[in-house]
C-alpha cells in the first residue's frame, strides 16, 4: 500500500536527547524502522495507530498527554489509523558516553 509520508520535525538535538514532533495526516505513515535508542511519545492527540510489527498488526489507542516509554530495538510501521490529523512527540534518550 502506498500511503503517504509523517512529517518529522527535530525541534531540539543535542548529546543526550533528540526531540522530534511527528504530524501524521489520516493514513500517513513513519515508514518501517528500528529505533536505536531507548524513548518517550508524548501524544498531542487522542486516538488509534496501527503498528505493523514483525509480530503482526498491533492497534493502539493513545490519550493527549499520556505518554509512554519503549526501549531501543523496537522496530515498526506507525501509521495514522484515524480520520483527523494526529501529533506526537518522541523523545529519544541518547547513551551517555
């Protein structure tokens, strides 16, 4: 399926973070990836994303402001999966060198 693009937006980088806002217009996707460092979404909106994960299609429902933490190695397609617009923010932790 062809589907088009989220738009990340670094708004800061520096040696131990990364922040980026994610827009998602309805069925945008990241595109399918692995993350490398350990992070935080915050949602900007309430709604559902589809995941397409190497386990299967996972749908998850998120509250504005209830953030959540996955650790490095995750790997998936996070994709739009409501009729409006959806945001978040991810922000990932960098190893301490």
């Amino acid at each position: 399926m062809n589907r088009p693009p989220a738009v990340p937006t670094v708004q800061i980088e520096n040696a131990r973070v990364k922040v980026t806002e994610w827009r998602f217009e309805p069925g945008a996707e990241t595109g399918y990836h692995r993350h490398g460092m350990d992070y935080v979404v915050v949602p900007m909106t309430t709604g559902t994303l589809l995941l397409e994960t190497p386990q299967g299609e996972v749908r998850n429902p998120l509250t504005a402001g209830q953030s959540y933490t996955r650790q490095t190695g995750v790997e998936h397609n996070v994709i739009n999966d409501n009729d409006h617009p959806f945001v978040f923010i991810e922000i990932e932790m960098k190893e301490r060198r």
